[in-house]
C-alpha cells in the first residue's frame, strides 16, 4: 500500500538541521558511488500549448538506504502546480510512497547551497551576498545561521526596491545581519560568498563584479552572469555535470555559443559530493564557481526521511 505523504506533514516530520546532514551524507554517497542519479539527469515533456504547462522528471537510486525515486514536477502558465517524489524500495522495486516536494524543494535547494558554501567559502568569511527575493532565497536566508552564525547577509536583486523591502520582511527570519544593497555591484564587490537563488533571464554582473578571492555558489535555473565569469574562475565546481549542461547558466552559455559542452566538462576540478568526502581539494586562492543545480539524490534523501519518520508513528 502507498503512502500518500502531503506537505504540511513533511514539515511535521523534517527539521532543517535533519536536512543539513541527510545533504552532506548524500552527496558523500554519490563520491563513494554508493547513489546516482538517472541517465539522462532530468527528462521533460511539454503540455498543450494553449494551457503553456510542462513536466519534468528526475530519477535516483540511493543504495546505501536502499530506496529509489522518481521526482515529478508539474508547472502551470498560470499556476505553481505541483511536486512529489515517487518512491520504490530498491531491491524489491516495490513503491513505497507519494511524498510532496512544495517545502521540500525549497529546503533541498537552498541547504545544498549552504553545504556548499560551507564546504568552499573562504576562510574566515565577512560578508554574504544574496541575489534572489523568491521564495528559495527566503529559505536559505532562514538557515544561513546553522553554517555562518553572524554573518552579515546584503540581499541584491534586479530592483533595488524590492531587495529594500523584501530585506526588511526577512530581517525576522535569521538572527544574522541583514540589509539591502542599493547596487549589485554594491553587493558583490565586498563579498566572499556570493550565492545566486533567482529567476533572472539576462546577465546580472560581470567577473569584474565578483572580490578576486570568493566563492560564487550559482543556483539559478536560467541565466544570471555570462562564461566571462567561468573563465575568470580558478575551480569549478559541480553537483552533477549533465543537469549543469542542460539547466541554468551552463546550458546557457551552451546554446548561446559562449562555451561548448566538452569544455564545459572539461573546466570541471570536482564535484561537491568528491569535496564533502575528501576526494578532492579546492583551495580558495582565487574565484572558485559552484554550479549547483539540483540532483535528485538529494530528494530522494529527504522524501526517505519523512517516509521513514512516518512509518515509524504508524
């Protein structure tokens, strides 16, 4: 019988300091070959062009806790549709469970960018940039305490006002100092760790923009900065190489002709699953570029936890 988990229970049942740990496990286990995702990373499909809808899939199998899955996402022209993760006890490949992804996601999304920065942020860090006033930024600027307590956190977008004032909102979320930067410039410039969590479709700052030894952790799903900024960069760092490809900046500068795929790969130092366990180093001598897209272990992982959080009230 499937269990149909919905999101107000999920919260219930998953804590961020639960995510935090379950995202660095998780990407430890893909450095180890012990999870990996679906070939090809994410498939799509689109919907009757009157109603503008589209679907996506995302596969993974995590054999250390014998669980596979299946990330379904659903998006409406008009409306936010709608996201579960699919389920299946491995060996058996029985399904197990529907869990709903609407909090999950976004939890996922940001604690990666959290693990990652913490993983590769310079030493001593002073200041954080945030580009994104979403619904995703919210969340990270809700967590950013459990890796950097007290780091000042300057909140940029497109629209100066609205970094203002969506700033002043969140001043309540996190117990680290937060205000608005008048410029992205502004933003950047005295930065160590700049993380991108917006929807931009046009290029938001250049490499001269970015403090010549930082992290830059990227999480936009579509386009924010040009390759300018990968060739400026002294390591590269990914989650996994073929969604960077096929989503955000990477498949950006790929269609617009800025990088071909094969050097795309081939600027690759690490991903952050090889870092997290040690496999490699990254040192912090110049602009390290983290292109974190998203990998399906990682829901997996945390849809395994509610799963099993809640099989064990049952």
């Amino acid at each position: 019988m499937i269990r149909i988990i919905e999101d107000q229970d999920v919260q219930a049942l998953i804590g961020r300091n639960d995510a935090l740990d379950v995202i660095e496990r998780t990407y430890k286990a893909t450095a180890s070959g012990q999870a990996w995702v679906s070939q090809p990373a994410a498939m799509s499909l689109k919907g009757p062009a009157a109603a503008g809808s589209s679907f996506k899939i995302k596969g993974a199998l995590i054999e250390s806790l014998g669980v596979a899955g299946f990330r379904c996402i659903g998006d409406g022209r008009d409306s936010d549709g709608g996201s579960y993760v699919f389920l299946f006890e491995a060996g058996a490949a029985q399904p197990t469970a529907l869990v709903a992804e609407k909090w999950l996601h976004r939890l996922r999304t940001a604690m990666t960018g959290l693990v990652t920065c913490r993983a590769l942020a310079p030493a001593n860090p002073q200041r954080l940039a945030l580009i994104g006033t979403g619904r995703i930024a919210e969340e990270f600027v809700r967590i950013v305490d459990l890796a950097f307590p007290g780091l000042p956190i300057v909140l940029a977008s497109r629209s100066p006002e609205r970094a203002a004032q969506t700033a002043e909102r969140w001043k309540a979320l996190t117990r680290n100092p937060l205000a608005a930067a008048a410029t992205m410039s502004e933003a950047l410039g005295n930065s160590d760790i700049v993380v991108t969590l917006s929807d931009a479709q046009e290029r938001l700052f250049t490499a001269k923009d970015l403090k010549s030894r930082s992290l830059l952790c990227a999480m936009g799903g579509r386009q924010e900065f040009d390759s300018d900024v990968l060739h400026a960069a002294s390591h590269l760092v990914v989650d996994e190489i073929d969604f960077v490809c096929t989503a955000g900046n990477g498949s950006h500068w790929i269609k617009s002709g800025q990088i071909t795929r094969r050097d795309l790969e081939e600027n690759v130092d690490a991903t952050i699953g090889e870092v997290l366990a040690g496999k490699k180093k990254i040192a912090s001598d110049g602009i390290v570029l983290a292109i974190i897209q998203g990998m399906a272990v990682c829901d997996i992982a945390l849809a395994h936890l509610a799963f099993d959080r809640m099989a064990k009230r049952a």
